[in-house]
C-alpha cells in the first residue's frame, strides 16, 4: 500500500477524533477542567488506536508484497524451466 494511502487514513482517523472531542465538549454536561481532561484522555486512546491501525496496514502491506515477490519469483523460476 502506498504512503500516501497510509497517511491519508491516518489522517482521517485522527481528524475523526478531533471532531469527536470537539463536539464531547460543546454537549458534555460538566465543568471545564474535568471536560478537557476526558477531551485529552479520548484523544490519547484515539491515537493509540490510530497508530496500531496504522502499524498493521504497514504489516499488511509487508506481508501482501512478500507475497507478490515469492509469486514472481515462481513464476520467473517456472518460465525459465519451460524456455531453457
């Protein structure tokens, strides 16, 4: 999968949490301190979560291209035993 790919979701889902914290503020039933408390707690699981997402699209990838390279590679392996 391409980098830019990768970080478009990344991107994503991390503005997806900026927008969910934002609107946890402007309905949350409670003081300031205790709201931007939960905001950055949220956050943090969000990003974690993120960034797990993102190491296992990078996993995925690895294992996808690993994959493709074994496939050519029997394949070239099979051609040439065919031609010489």
């Amino acid at each position: 999968m391409e980098r830019g790919i990768v970080k478009a979701i990344a991107a994503g889902v991390l503005a997806g949490a900026v927008v969910g914290a934002g609107v946890a503020l402007l309905f949350a039933p409670q003081s300031g301190l205790k709201s931007r408390r939960e905001i950055q707690k949220r956050a943090d699981e969000m990003k974690a979560k993120a960034d797990q997402f993102v190491a296992d699209i990078k996993q995925r990838d690895a294992e996808f291209c690993k994959a493709v390279r074994e496939g050519a590679d029997n394949y070239r392996k099979e051609m040439t035993a065919k031609i010489g």
